[in-house]
C-alpha cells in the first residue's frame, strides 16, 4: 500500500475533535495546550449514559509541525480520552 502525504495550503484553520469525560472542564484543558494562542470550542455529542462529552476545537495552524504538536499535546494530556 502506499500512503501520499495529505497536501495542505497553511496557515489554514484546523479542527480537532477530542473526547473526554463530561464532568471535565474544557476551556482549562484547552487553554493548557493552546496557551495565548486562538481557538474555538464547540460542544458536540454526548454520550448515551452522559459519562463522556465530544467537543470540536478549532484553531489556526501555520504549519505541519505546529498541527502535528497540538495533536501530540492533546493526545497526551492525561483527562483527553480520544483525538481525531
């Protein structure tokens, strides 16, 4: 199989959609990662016993190291369940 390298146009707006646990607040996890840097949070589904809560953030990213790191931080961060 050969994978291509996903091409694409920076600074562009990036979307990651992350899942953790409902009791959790978002905007200090979030602002833990993203520090002084622009972003956008939108609540999205919640799971059917209510025990977890998905939520797409946004923010401008200006190269693929920078998306790549965001994603590593999120995907890291101890209360993060998931990362997309």
């Amino acid at each position: 199989m050969n994978l291509k390298e996903l091409k694409i146009d920076y600074p562009c707006r990036w979307e990651y959609k992350i899942v953790l646990e409902s009791n959790l607040n978002i905007e200090k996890i979030t602002k833990s990662i993203f520090k002084n840097k622009e972003y956008s949070i939108k609540k999205s589904n919640t799971s059917k016993a209510g025990k977890y809560q998905s939520y797409t953030v946004a923010s401008l990213v200006n190269n693929n190291f920078e998306r790549k790191t965001v994603f590593e931080e999120l995907k890291n961060h101890k209360s993060i369940k998931f990362v997309l």
